[in-house]
C-alpha cells in the first residue's frame, strides 16, 4: 500500500511507504518503540515493533461514519451532517462515454434529475435537483468546482434551432474526485443567493503529501449507434395513404355540397398518385401508380456509427510540504448523427505548497478546449438534417431525371446538406483558483482565494449556393465572438475547538463576485460564390454587440455544536446584495438551521448490536435565486438607434422596478440515517418541502402604459417529497456483491400565478393550481368506430369544439425516478451493472403530430407506419381517425393522440473489469493495471412510440418533454485500460 504514513509515538518525525508498501525509519530510537500507521479510509493501527524487518496489515474502516463530505466552505465527517447530502461514487460512472460530467451523474443520486436533450454529444441537459422552483428565473444547480462558482449558462448566439451547447461540457469528467449534491437548505444556505436549486460540489484530483510520483495512463475506444430510429411507411404505402384521403375528402367534399345545396369542390376530384397518362393536365398531377412508387431510406443515411476515443494522463504525488497533481486529456467524439463532431483537449494542474508550518498556498487550474462541428436539430425545417430525413416523403426522389438533387418541400435536399453543412464552434475555457491558509492559531485558520472562470465562445456558419437557406439570402453567413468571465473573491476565518464531550465550530466570511459578458455578431448575405465565406465578402451585412455585467457582494457565518458525538446543531445565515435588484431591494438574507441526533449514541441503543448507527436529522432554511434575469432586470432602460425621419435617437426599452427583489425558497427537510449489521446495510430516507414565493415574472401591462411588461415579483410554488437510498453488501467474501438503489418523488404545483405563461412550445402553459410542464390539449375521447371521426371532449358543454375546449392533460415531470447499480468482484474481475428509471411523465410526441398528418399534408411530411392504423371501414376499433380533409380528425393541435406514456427502464451501463495480479505487473514496474469493456444504453424498455422518450426540444426552461426533430440517445461500447506506475 503506497502512501501509508507511520511514525513513532512520541515523536513528531514520519515516514511514507512507497509504491511497493516498503518503508524506511531512520531513528535513533532503540526496538522496541510502537509504531502509528494512518490511511484514509483504514483503521489507524497502533503496534509494538520488536525487531526489524517487519510486515504490517492494516483493516479497512468497518464504519462509514467517518468519511470526509464535502460541505459549502470546508468538509464533515458523515456522522456530524445534519443536511441531506449525496455522495457519488465517481470511480462507478468514469466508464461512461459522455462529454459532459453531468451526464454520468443520472440515476445516481435521489433527488437529482437529470436528462439529456439529444442524441449529440456536449448538448443542452435537463437538471433539477428536488424539482422546479422558478418559471422565468433559472432552475439549474449552482455548480462549485474546487471553489470556482462557474457558469452553466450557454454563450451561443448562432441559432441550432432551439438547441444549446453545454458549457458544462468543457470539464473533463477524468479530472474529478468527488462530486457532492447538497440539497436541503440546511446544506446549501451557505451559498445564499444561488441555492435556491441545490448546488453541486465538485473536487478535482490532487497529490497526497509523502507521496511518490504516482503516474496513470487512462484510454478507452469504442463505437456508438442509434438503436432505433423512427418507422416511416414506403414509397407505395404513402401513395395508397394519399389516394385515400383524397378519395375520403372528395366524398365528404360531395357530400357537404349535397347537405348544403351547393356545387361540390373538384380539389380532391383527382387522386395524385395514379397513371401518368391519366388526365395529365388535370391537377394534382398524376405522380404514377403506387406499386410503382420507390423507397428511399433517408434516416440510415442521416445516421452513422460513430467513433469514440479518449486519452488521459497524469502524474501526482507530494513530499512533506509540496503536492502536486498535472494532467492532459483528449476526448473525440462522432454523433451518430452526421456532421456532428465533438473534440475536448484539456489540461489540468493542481498545486499546493506548505510555507513554514503555518501557512499554505495553493492553485487549481483547468484550461480547455472544446471544438464543435454543430448542425441543426430541433424545430425548423431550413437546414436541418434530421428534419430533412425524416420528414420528406420517402417517396420523393433524392435525384432528379437531369442528376440534379431533389428539391422537396419545404426541406433541404440530405445529400446537399450532409456534404454543405459548415457549422462549428471553439470553447476556450480557464476555471482558476488562487489561494492562501494561515493557521493563525491552533483552532483557528484564515483563508483567502481569488479564483476565476474565463470562456471564450467562438461560432461560424455558412449556408451556400446549393442549401435553402443559402439560395434564399444569396448564400449565408455568421460570426460570434463572446466572452464570459466570473471573478470572486472570497475571505473565510475557521474556529474549531474540543473540550471534552463539547466540539464548537464557527465559519465567517465575505465574498465579493463579478461578472462581464461581451458579445459580438456579425451576419453577412449576397457572397459572389461559394469560394468566399468570410462576412468580409459580403455585399450586404448586419451586426450587433453588446456587453453586460453585474456584481454581487455577500457575507456569511456558520456556527455548528455537536455533544459527545451525540447531538448536534448547525446555524447559519448569509446576506447577499445583487446589482440586479431594484435599488430598494438589492440585499437578500438567507437563514438556515439543521439538528441531528445519533441516537445509537445512547444508552439504550448500545447494546443493539445489529443497529451499527441511527441518526433522526431536521432542517429548514431559506435560499434565493436571481439566476436567469438579465443584468439590468430592475432598470429603466433606453435602446439607441432609432430612426426619426434620418435622425439617430433614442426609445424606452424597459420599465424601471426599483421594488424588484429575490426569489426565494423555504426548504423543510426531515430524514433518518440507519445502518445494519457493521454497515451491511445502510439506509437513508428523506421528506421535504419547498416553498417558493416572489417569483420573478414577466407580468403583460395595459397598453397606455407605453411597455408590453414588466419583470415583477408575483406567484408562487411548491415542490414536496421524499428520497430513498439503500446500499447493501450482500457477498463479502472472496465473491463480493454490493447493491446500491435510490428513488425519489417530487410533487410541483403553482400555488400562485396572477396570469397563465405560455411556454415556447403552445402545447405547454403554467396555470396557477396545476404543476409546470403541464400539457394543455384537445382531449381526444376516442374515434367513432362507425364513421371513422374522431370524437372529442366538449368542455365547456356548448355542442361546438373549439379553443375553449382544450384542457389540461399529463405532465412533463415523472412521478418517481432513480437508479439501481450492483457491483461484483471477484479475485480481480470486477462487474458493474447500472439501470436508471423514470416513472409517470407524459411526452409530447410533435414528430408524431407530423408523421400521422392523415395526408393532411400531401407531400410535405412523411408518415410513419402507425398511420396503417387508421380507421378505414365500419366496425374498426383504433385511436387514428379517418383520412379527410375535412371535420377536425386531423385539423385540430394540439391534440391527446400525441401525449404518450415517457416512462421507461433502461440499461444504462454495464462494465466488466479485471485488474491483473500485482505479481505479474510489477516486473515491469507497474503498481496496477485495469483493463475493462463497457455498453452504455444498451437496452430501453418504454411504450413510447419514438426512439427515445429522454429528450427534448429546446433548451428553454419553460419547455420539457416535447419531441420534435431531436436524435435520439446512442448505444455505445468502448473497451479501455487504466495504468499507474
């Protein structure tokens, strides 16, 4: 065992084992002496040694009380948290092939929600954590990566159609040692202003003092692929589907005219796809016979298996006053939809240095770069290449007789889009950190730290002669430079101090924070030819900047108590004032406070062998939110660059609310800490409720008022619910099999809201009484199975459906959600295996709405193979109604036909390793080699009609659960090693 720190007893002198657990005192003590041993995670043994050379065995630690959590502003041992915390194992979820860390952490913690968008790497995700507590401000965590508060928040200007790249992406998921979800109040009070929605620790690697150099080599490669794609009828199917309905639509054309004693309209006289010498002038024009009518299968074109490679490396160690952690890594990624590309290379170096025996200095770096080849996905039908697959017809030819590509409705051609989209992005990134520790007394420590997080965001584009979009605009193109950087400062002084069975704690400190967002974007139109694509080049150009900032200054305290390890108290409070706020409102203060009692530290529980530990925790506290406001949301602003009769001039943009104030969160928590059976079994349970008021709303004004709105606060919401976690060692022998399960339930509702907030997407609105992300719909009660119409819910009872009938119907958010993972190990294979689950959220399924259009569309959208369910004759029993153009079988949306069941059951990842022996690696001097293989996503069980149901359309907070023009989730493999020297 390397790194083992041993000294003699009474004497301050130690040494360190080295790679091969070897030791050397040199001494002046005589044998025997007792010797002291100490390693993390290892009982400290104390022995007699009587003579030399000897050979030691150390225990692990039998209790898991006395691990180290990571907490807001220091550490804890578990035993003393009085807030609900999660740990996540990192070592468990490194094997997943993801861009961003985020990804690894789904179904690994209870509480913790988190879902990708899209099938392509370093995208826009979906975490929450214990639910929505805003509808205009941000939802996400507060992310702290060794004490850099960084941004999550997209800097990109150059539309994909609703999609976002994730900054979070940047971080290389290699360079992390643990990751920490703090989520009561109790736990993220300390972060004030930005805990409303938990927070998110995050350390880094580090050497260890004592410590040789310790070098590890890390390399995995694998594939990834689509596992389902959408079902689309042939050529001849779609050709029989259009006949119909327009053999349908001219009967009921025939007879509306008879009922009304008018002249039936001929549009639907002539059904398109019959011989091309039948009536070839009459319109539509005849399109040939449908038995003869091709298949053309544009989506296995659109997709690909896409190549997955990733290299790390880094050396670390430490003597007694220096450590030291440096670091590289390079991550490739294909999306297995074309043209996208996803390339990180990273460095990372990690210092810290002891001066004297008081003082200690020390930095974290991460510098990145993270390089995309991009292309739209998501609404929208110009340029996008998964719009362009999957919506055409597959009837329609991708040439043409003249071998010139295939002009379709509305959408590009695939073949010019897959060999002319030019779209990419450069992310240059440094989260940096600076700082000091004096240990001015004994019990008391001053700390101080600068830290940084700077990104460069750079994009391009350019749509050409051959693309829609570039014929339209006489070729396209777009440049954006923008700029971020969060500076903070922060001072902190620590007491700690034990006197008996009493153990005090006190934390104060300031902080003060500042953030710049620069942006530029140019646009330019009319190019001479494909050859010049710089905006440069251009006839025609536009473009815009702008620039906005704010700062925040904050102080806070801690103060915890604990009694014989028995009982124990935390307090703590923090005010923050934020130039975003109205001048009468800026500063916000944010209290909490958390109880614990082990009562396995009593008298009548110490003799219950079986009970290894009980603890009863409570806590409540308030946290605020002014995330996802602009800087300048309480201003009264004036935009320049108005137009008076040629005259530059000035106009009111915004109304000025010098009352605006801070969202804010009351958080209760109540849990129960158990452990069995020497930590056999361990189970941890919480319940809680959230209570958000002042929302921060952008509330419509009267139009005498000269504004359309203003941001205000007004409403309020509610989250409640419980959390579940149980881990169990069910084999503990030479076979080793443990289990850990978690599950949670989030309950959200609008208590408050003065007027109902339509989302992006129509199909969504927030209503105060009912939950966010609630469907609002035509209820399609069933289809008449006499006359094929589509019968729906009348409710408001007048005879007539119309806009006054749509109702609320499902919802976006799941009932329950979680994840199950049970390891195995055995004489040095090791096995893994994970499944994640997510129960009772609804999906709304648009590319359904598209693809069963009834031949409402003609040859605009394809049509998937459902719509062969449709109702046809008299007697037919199906949720799809009769093909016409007339009635409201498939006139009306949005509609309950497209709200599906998004529950599901996947496989998210299984990972087989073996360490090989210790005796054979160490002639070529290695201290450990593994070996694996892993398979991410590689089963999902769902009644979801799509690919996937774990997407989404937009990155818009407003918006979940809404399927639309979005790649699916990939299936992946890799095989990888692990070396350390």
């Amino acid at each position: 065992m390397p790194g083992v720190v041993l000294r003699i007893k009474g004497v301050t002198h130690s040494v360190s084992t080295d790679g091969d657990g070897k030791f050397v005192f040199v001494t002046g003590q005589k044998l025997p002496y007792t010797l002291i041993l100490t390693y993390v995670g290892y009982q400290t043994r104390e022995l007699v040694v009587a003579a030399s050379p000897i050979t030691i065995t150390l225990r692990e630690t039998s209790s898991q009380l006395n691990d180290v959590v990571v907490v807001g502003y220091g550490t804890q041992t578990r035993k003393s948290l009085t807030g609900s915390v999660s740990t996540i194992a990192v070592d468990e979820i490194r094997t997943k092939p993801t861009a961003t860390f985020a990804e690894q952490l789904q179904g690994k913690a209870a509480g913790l929600q988190v879902s990708t968008s899209t099938g392509i790497p370093g995208d826009g995700m979906f975490i929450r954590i214990r639910g929505t507590t805003s509808i205009n401000a941000s939802n996400d965590p507060l992310y702290v990566i060794d004490g850099v508060y960084v941004n999550n928040s997209s800097l990109q200007r150059i539309t994909t159609q609703g999609q976002a790249n994730n900054p979070l992406s940047d971080i290389n998921p290699e360079d992390i040692e643990s990751v920490t979800v703090l989520k009561d109040a109790d736990a993220t009070a300390i972060y004030g202003a930005r805990a409303a929605n938990g927070v998110i620790l995050i350390t880094t690697k580090r050497g260890k003092y004592n410590t040789g150099p310790k070098v590890s080599i890390g390399s995995y490669v694998g594939f990834a692929k689509t596992p389902k794609l959408w079902e689309l009828v042939t050529g001849p199917q779609h050709a029989e589907l259009i006949n119909e309905f327009y053999r349908n639509s001219n009967a009921d054309a025939i007879a509306n005219a008879a009922a009304n004693g008018t002249t039936p309209v001929t549009t639907y006289r002539f059904q398109p796809f019959r011989a091309l010498s039948d009536n070839p002038a009459a319109s539509p024009a005849p399109r040939g016979l449908p038995q003869d009518q091709n298949t053309y299968d544009r989506l296995s074109k659109a997709f690909r298996t896409g190549f997955l490679q990733n290299y790390d490396a880094s050396i670390s160690g430490g003597n007694d006053k220096t450590t030291y952690y440096i670091g590289g890594g390079l991550n490739k990624q294909e999306a297995t939809l074309k043209t996208n590309d996803f390339r990180r290379g990273s460095f990372k170096i990690n210092l810290d240095q002891k001066i004297g025996e008081r003082i200690t200095v020390g930095t974290s770096n991460i510098i990145t770069q993270t390089y995309r080849t991009n292309a739209r996905v998501g609404d929208g039908p110009q340029g996008g290449i998964l719009q362009s697959a999957l919506h055409t017809p597959t009837y329609l030819p991708e040439v043409n007789a003249d071998g010139t590509p295939g002009k379709w409705a509305g959408f590009d051609n695939l073949d010019v889009l897959l060999a002319n989209t030019n779209m990419n992005s450069t992310s240059n990134r440094l989260i940096s950190n600076l700082y000091g520790e004096v240990k001015i007394l004994k019990d008391l420590t001053f700390k101080t730290s600068w830290s940084v997080d700077y990104n460069q965001y750079n994009e391009f584009q350019y749509w050409n002669s051959l693309t829609n979009l570039g014929i339209a605009n006489k070729n396209l193109g777009s440049t954006s430079v923008s700029n971020n950087s969060i500076w903070t400062n922060e001072q902190t002084l620590n007491y700690n101090h034990v006197f008996g069975k009493h153990a005090f704690g006190a934390l104060i400190g300031n902080s003060l924070q500042g953030s710049v967002t620069n942006q530029v974007l140019a646009t330019g139109t009319n190019f001479p030819n494909d050859s010049f694509q710089q905006i440069a080049s251009a006839a025609t150009t536009t473009s815009s900047a702008s620039e906005s900032k704010y700062k925040l200054s904050s102080f806070f305290a801690r103060l915890n108590y604990n009694y014989g390890g028995k009982y124990y108290a935390v307090f703590s409070i923090r005010g923050d004032g934020s130039s975003r706020f109205g001048a009468n409102r800026q500063w916000g203060y944010f209290p909490s406070g958390g109880l614990a009692w082990r009562v396995k530290g009593e008298e009548f529980l110490k003799n219950v062998t079986f009970i290894t530990d009980l603890k009863l925790r409570g806590s409540l506290g308030i946290t605020g939110n002014q995330n996802g406001i602009n800087d300048f949301a309480s201003r009264g602003l004036w935009g320049a660059g108005a137009n008076y009769l040629n005259n530059p001039g000035t106009v009111a943009s915004q109304l000025a609310n010098p009352d605006l104030k801070w969202e804010s969160t009351r958080q209760t928590n109540i849990g129960l800490d158990l452990s069995l059976f020497k930590d056999r079994l361990t189970i941890s349970g919480d319940v809680y409720e959230k209570y958000t008021s002042n929302l921060l709303l952008n509330l419509p004004l009267a139009s005498s008022k000269g504004f359309s709105s203003i941001l205000t606060n007004a409403g309020e919401m509610s989250n409640k619910g419980f959390e579940l976690n149980i881990s169990s060692a069910n084999l503990d022998g030479k076979f080793k099999w443990n289990t850990n399960f978690n599950i949670s339930r989030n309950i959200n509702k609008i208590e408050k809201l003065p007027t109902p907030v339509v989302a992006a997407y129509a199909a969504q609105r927030m209503v105060q009484g009912l939950s966010m992300y609630t469907f609002f719909v035509y209820n399609q009660l069933y289809v008449d199975p006499q006359t094929g119409n589509a019968v729906y819910e009348d409710a408001d009872k007048n005879g007539v459906i119309n806009a006054n009938d749509i109702v609320p119907l499902g919802n976006a958010l799941p009932k329950f959600s979680g994840g199950i993972t049970n390891n195995f190990s055995y004489q040095g294979f090791d096995l893994s295996v994970f499944f994640n689950f997510v129960y009772g959220n609804k999906v709304y399924n648009n590319n359904n709405y598209f693809l069963e259009g009834g031949g409402t569309r003609d040859a605009n959208r394809a049509m998937d193979i459902y719509q062969l369910t449709r109702w046809q004759k008299p007697g037919d029993i199906t949720d799809l109604p009769r093909l016409t153009a007339y009635g409201q079988n498939y006139t009306l949306s949005p509609t309950s036909r497209n709200i599906e069941d998004g529950s599901f059951i996947r496989l998210s990842n299984i990972t087989l390793g073996y360490n090989l022996p210790k005796s054979f690696i160490r002639k070529a001097k290695m201290s450990a080699v593994r070996i694996y293989a892993s398979g991410s996503n590689l089963a999902l069980w769902t009644k979801y009609k799509g690919p996937d149901p774990e997407i989404n359309v937009s990155s818009s907070a407003t918006v979940l659960g809404y399927d639309l023009g979005t790649p699916p989730v990939p299936r992946s493999f890799q095989v990888g090693a692990n070396i350390t020297f």
